[in-house]
C-alpha cells in the first residue's frame, strides 16, 4: 500500500448530518473567496452601480408625485429600468465568477484535495451542493442582497400610489430571476472547473461558454433573420427568461427560455456528477 493510500485512509469515526457537511463546504468555499482582493474590488465596482439605482429610485418616485395629478399622470411602470439592472447585474455576475469561482474546483484538483474529501463519509451530491451553496452565496452579495435593499426602498417609496402592486410583481421577477440566474451560473462554473486543475483553462472555457453561443447567435440571427437563433445564447435564454417573468410573454415561445434554461443547468450538474464520481471512486 503506498504513503498516499494510507494518508487517505476512509475515515470511520462519529459523522455529523448530511446538511452539515454541504454548509461546511460552502462555508469553506466563501471563506477562500472573500480573502481575495479580487472579490473585494469587484464588490465595489457592484456598489457603484447599486447607488446609482437607489438615485434613480429616488427621481422616479419624486416624477411619479410630481406627476399624480392631471392628464400627465403615471398610470403603469415602464419595465426599462429593471431590465436595464438585470442586464447589468448578469455581466456582473458573469465578472465575478470569471475572477473568483473558476478555481473553485480545479484548485481542489491541482492540491490533491479530491481523495482527502472522500476519504470522509461524504457524498457525493453532498460536496456538489456544497460547493454550489458557496458560489450562490457569494453570487448573492452583488445581486439578490442590493436587489432586496433597492427594490424594498422602491415599495416603500411607491407605498401610497396605484403602483404599489406593478412595482411588487417586478420585484419578485427581478428576485426570481437572480435566483434562477445563480443557481444555473454555479453549476456552470462548476462544470467548467471540474473538468480542468488548471484554473486559468476554467476561466477561458467559462467566457467560451458564455460569449461563443452569444456571438453565434447574433451571427445565425442577422444571416436567418429570425428569432430561434437566441436560444443558443445562454444570456439569451436567461433573459428571456426574465421577459416571460415580468412581461408572460417571448417571441417564440413562453416556454423555449425555462426550458432552455432547465437543459443547461441540468447538464452542467450532469457533468459536475460524471467528473465529482471520478474521483470519488479513487
């Protein structure tokens, strides 16, 4: 039996709960992301663009009372201001996980790491969503967190008018499609990290993944001059996501974007689950 065999040797002491295991994963994985300047600068760079808002929150309430009487009244919310933040907060996203989520794996790989988890009575769907909780969670900081605080000062701004109701649908679509976003950007990340020790090849395959069906997309779209071809775009099909969501309508189908988007989750988790069982199996 070699030294390493014996280093990682199954271990068959007292376990916690299953749950404790995926939070102390998570745990670990935000720890390992926040002590990077990187992380720390980025999150910045999101707050600039989250003041903004809040200014904007502020103009659109004092045009909307300006404006509650008379012939020029504001009778709906125009849905440019949210889709704008939406567009904004998902390249945002896109940003962070290239600088900070790539390795979230492949560093585990590159320090041999992967038999020392499993010599623990760990499972491996466990350290999946483990390592997914982290990544949501930090991913929640620049878009669910600053989407709370902008969209909860927009309620109560519009608290005392007809558009209490309109701003409160757009907040949960806004809500919502942070959450769907995340979810389906870790278990991208994810995939791409598992696939390579090499963090620098994680982060060129996770802006291939990203921009290579964005360009060909708008290539095959200019050449057909139609809509289909959007659906080769993740970013396409997230937002088209978002569009059903707030507006209940696309320009093909209402179901083409979830659906989409469903496929693409699931088969990054398909991938993480083929390579995580690789090494579970050493």
């Amino acid at each position: 039996m070699t030294v390493r065999d014996l280093r990682y040797a199954p271990y068959e002491g007292v376990s916690r709960s299953h749950w404790h295991s995926v939070w102390a994963i998570a745990r670990n994985e935000m720890g390992i992301t926040w002590s990077y300047f990187r992380t720390k600068l980025l999150l910045i760079a999101a707050l600039v663009i989250d003041v903004i808002f809040i200014v904007l929150v502020f103009i659109e309430a004092g045009v909307i009372n300006l404006m509650s009487e008379g012939p020029n009244a504001v009778t709906e919310l125009t849905t440019a201001p949210v889709t704008a933040y939406v567009w904004l907060k998902l390249y945002g996203l896109i940003l962070l996980f290239a600088a900070t989520g790539c390795g979230t794996i492949s560093h585990d790989i590159q320090a041999e790491l992967m038999q020392f988890y499993f010599a623990k009575p760990l499972k491996r769907l466990q350290f999946i969503l483990g390592k997914a909780l982290g990544l949501v969670l930090v991913g929640a900081t620049v878009t669910i967190v600053p989407g709370i605080l902008i969209f909860g000062l927009r309620l109560a701004m519009l608290a005392r008018t007809d558009l209490l109701g309109e701003a409160l649908a757009q907040c949960g679509s806004v809500l919502a499609f942070e959450l769907v976003m995340l979810v389906t950007f870790s278990f991208v990340i994810l995939a791409v990290s598992s696939l390579t020790r090499r963090s620098g090849y994680a982060v060129l395959s996770w802006l291939a993944v990203i921009f290579i069906p964005d360009l060909t997309a708008l290539i095959v779209g200019q050449v057909v001059d139609a809509e289909w071809p959007h659906l080769l775009s993740v970013t396409a099909n997230l937002t088209g996501v978002f569009d059903v969501m707030i507006t209940r309508t696309h320009d093909i189908s209402v179901w083409a974007p979830p659906a989409a988007v469903m496929g693409i989750a699931a088969a990054a988790f398909g991938i993480v689950w083929w390579r995580i069982g690789v090494f579970e199996r050493l």
